[in-house]
C-alpha cells in the first residue's frame, strides 16, 4: 500500500516507527538517513492533507439578515 493509499492514522504510525527506529540507535547510518527521509515525505503528505481537511471545514452561521452563509472554519478563528 502507498502512502497515498494509507489513512491519516497509519501514516502517523509510520512516521512513529520511524522516529522509534532513528531513536533505538541500532540502525546504521545510511538506513537511518534513508528513514528519515522517509518521515519527512510522510510529514510532508500529512501536513498537506490537514491543510486540505481544515479548507474543506465549513459551518453554517447565520448572518444579521437571518439568511444562513458557509463561512471556513478558518475564518472564523481570526
């Protein structure tokens, strides 16, 4: 399965092992490196997919007129 094809929670499984594994100590240099990068590219996807998640948040707010609006979640936290 791709990473694409991973959910949320397994790909933050993954970069957990890999954070588990560069921690040990125990892996040799270039497998470590080889890791990390891996990780990186996970975090990469993750970060990118919760920029997607919180656009996509809307909610319904009522405005003064009593017509009722989608407003991003986004913009209400500002």
């Amino acid at each position: 399965m791709s990473a694409e094809e991973k959910s949320f929670e397994e790909k933050l499984a993954g970069v957990k092992t890999v954070i588990d594994g560069i921690e040990s100590g125990k892996l040799p240099l270039e497998e470590a490196v080889r890791q990390y990068e891996e990780g990186i590219r996970l975090l990469d996807k993750m970060e990118k997919e919760l920029e997607d998640m919180k656009r996509r948040i809307t909610v319904m707010q009522e405005s003064a007129d009593g017509t009722e609006k989608e407003v991003p979640l986004s913009a209400q936290q500002e």
